[in-house]
C-alpha cells in the first residue's frame, strides 16, 4: 500500500509496510480490519495472555501497538502494555521543561518526537475515541468560547473545555518556579455578556466583566478546577 499520496505532483510513496502500519489509517474506516490487525499483533506479542511479552523490546514496534491498543481497549491488554513500557522503555521526567517522556533505550540527547508522539496517543485514547473524530467530529467546539493568550509553555492548560453552560478550566505549571503563581488568559465567545461569575477551586465565586463575549481571567497556577458560569 501507499504510505502516502501526494496529488500536487502525482507521486505515490510505496514502501513495504507491516499489518500494524495501517491500522491507525484503517480505524477510522475500516474498524474490524484494523481491530483484526491489531489483535493479531496484540496475539504475537503475548499481550492477551500471562506469560512474558515478546518483540516489544522494539520502540517502533512497541509505540505502534501503545497508540493503537489505547483506540481498542482499556482492560487488561492495555494495563499490561503500560506496565511493560514503564519497566522497559525509559520513563523520564524532564522537571524544567515540564515534559514526560521514554528514551525507549536509544541513548540520544533528546527524546524521539514520533515514538512518544505514538504512545502517548495511545494513551490518552479510550475505544473508539480515534474513529469518533473523523466519523463523529464535535464541531460545535467551533461556535463555542475559546481560550487564548496563554503564557505556554510557562503554563498549560489541564481543562479548557465548554459543557454548554459551564466553561471549566485548571492551570497547570511547567515546573515548580512557577507553581501556585497567577496567570492571565483572554476567553472569547461567550453567549451573552450578562451576569458571568468564576468559580473559584475553594468554592468562592468572583463576578466577571464581559464585554462582547470576551473576558480576561485571573487564575492560580495549581491545577485548581475553576468554573466560568453564569450566575
């Protein structure tokens, strides 16, 4: 199969390519194939039984079988996939730049993007959570608020979602300097400028000016769950 395409100048990449290549291709549009393939991968490695693992000494591999399990499964297969990975592949915090990483056992100076770019896909999927944004997209997050201004990557944000009322949000420090400090974000696209209130994470609600649908909110650095509400 093409790995990709490229219509601009007609060119097809071939390479010869594994069954577990295409699954994350596959999902969206093919899902019993793909789940085929990944059982059979999941198989062969001994991921469904109880006895030692095999082949997953492999990062490639390894981060292929992490970022597809996480679309099929979040049972035992899954739990003993992690559990390997955080044995063998090098789990590391870098607690300046706030970054999670494996080295996956390459000895380089910087942690392989693509690798953990996989695994770390395949961790935070849930079953069908791959196939759900291309066949169910939720494009109302597009008319919803929206939050800018960030001081990343200084801060990030933990929560910054719209339940269609509610506007929940948590700041999260990239490392210790800059715990339990305050940081300002832009919120725009509010549905009225009427009666807003933020909830605080001690249960103190603080009265918001909005004007034209955008505010601009103060929030404390610690991973506290604020609420932006109407009240």
């Amino acid at each position: 199969m093409d790995l990709y395409y490229d219509p601009v100048i007609d060119e097809h990449v071939s390479t010869p390519l594994a069954l577990m290549a295409p699954v994350w291709y596959l999902a969206p549009q093919r899902t019993d194939m793909a789940k085929s393939a990944w059982e059979m991968a999941a198989t062969l490695t001994g991921l469904f039984g109880d006895g030692d693992l095999v082949g997953l000494d492999d990062p490639n591999l390894a981060s292929l079988l992490a970022m597809q399990t996480g679309d099929f499964t979040d049972g035992e297969a899954k739990t003993r996939l992690w559990e390997y990975l955080d044995e063998t592949h090098q789990p590391q915090w870098d607690n300046d730049l706030g970054e999670f990483t494996f080295g996956f056992g390459l000895g380089e100076p910087h942690p392989r993007g693509q690798l953990n770019a996989r695994a770390m896909a395949g961790w935070v999927c849930t079953p069908g959570a791959w196939s759900r944004i291309f066949n169910n997209p939720n494009l109302g997050k597009f008319d919803g608020p929206t939050v800018s201004g960030l001081d990343f990557p200084r801060v990030a944000m933990s929560e910054a979602w719209w339940d269609g009322a509610v506007l929940h949000l948590a700041a999260h420090a990239q490392n210790s300097s800059v715990a339990n400090t305050q940081t300002s974000i832009h919120v725009e696209g509010l549905p009225s400028d009427d009666g807003w209130g933020l909830v605080q994470p001690t249960g103190g609600t603080t009265p918001i000016a909005v004007s034209a649908g955008a505010s601009q909110l103060d929030l404390v650095v610690d991973g506290g769950h604020y609420e932006l509400r109407q009240l």
